[in-house]
C-alpha cells in the first residue's frame, strides 16, 4: 500500500502538491493505492479530499493536505487487514 498527495490518477509522480498548485485546482487530496509495476497507478483504496480556498499558499495547501495522508493511509490498512476489500480488474471495491 502507498500514499500518495493527489487524487489519482491526477498528479501521479513527484511534487503533485505542487502540481495541483500551478495548475490552479479547486478540490485536491490524497491516495492510498495499492502499488503497481507503474508508478502511481495501482488500484486505488481509499481518496480524502479538501477544497483549496482562493489565495491558498503552496504551503497551505500541504499543511492541509498532510493530515489527510496519514488519515487514508489508517484507513487503507484498516480495510486491508480486516479483509474488506476486493480486488477485481483493478478495481479495489469495499465488501
């Protein structure tokens, strides 16, 4: 399982704080995913997302963002270890 600071598949790879910043987004989050041969693109577990208010700093935006990490990260393992997720055609559904 890997998280990463985007809903993926945007922003998938390095710096997509960043990324969601330059691009002017309005809803940004993270991802905890199952990891994959590809960077960024295994099955998705579990998405929490936060709006970016006009005026936001790239450093508001990933003092917002963080918290989320850990919390999808709880989340995803929580699902894992207690068998509630299934997997089918790459697509990760909840039983």
């Amino acid at each position: 399982i890997n998280i990463h600071p985007s809903l993926l598949p945007s922003f998938p790879g390095p710096q997509p704080y960043r990324q969601a910043y330059e691009h002017g987004v309005k809803i940004s989050g993270v991802t905890a995913h199952f990891v994959s041969m590809h960077l960024d693109e295994g099955p998705i577990i579990v998405q929490e997302s936060f709006r970016i208010k006009p005026g936001m700093t790239l450093k508001q935006i990933v003092a917002t963002g963080q918290p989320l990490e850990a919390k999808a990260l709880v989340n995803a393992i929580r699902l894992y270890l207690t068998r509630q997720l299934d997997v089918h055609w790459g697509v990760v559904k909840q039983l």
